[in-house]
C-alpha cells in the first residue's frame, strides 16, 4: 500500500490550491491511502486568544462540506 501523509496551509485563500496540488500528488504518485492533519480545512481556531461561537460554526461547516469531497482526493482510504 502506499501513503501520503501532508500538511496543508489552511489559511484562508489557500486551501483550494493546496487541495488541487494534493490530488495531484496522489495521481502521479498512485497513493491507495492519504493521513490529513487534524482539522485541516478551515483556519485554525486553537490559534484564538478567545473562542469565537461563528468561527466555531464555520469551522463546523467547512468541515462537514470538504469531508463529502475528500473522494475527489483521489486516494483509496483518507
């Protein structure tokens, strides 16, 4: 089996090409199983001197729409 494992730079504006870049990568590389980083698409919300209810949710929802995409990823298992 092969693997990828990543980082992605979350920050906004960024993400879109770091996940076109990823695909990419598991095309050329024919990678079967993909390790992603933790809460890897919305920028990091740990970062926050102080929660924030509407980035929290918008985390939320980033989140749940990108993990419906992951198979355009292209790998077997994410």
């Amino acid at each position: 089996m092969k693997a990828t494992v990543c980082q992605l730079d979350n920050r906004s504006g960024q993400l879109e090409t770091m996940l076109d870049e990823l695909a990419a990568h598991i095309r050329r590389q024919q990678s079967e199983f993909l390790l992603l980083p933790e809460m890897c698409f919305h920028e990091w919300l740990a970062a926050d001197r102080y929660p924030d209810r509407e980035r929290w949710l918008a985390a939320v929802k980033a989140h749940a729409s990108a993990i419906l995409e992951l198979d355009k990823l292209g790998a077997k298992a994410v």
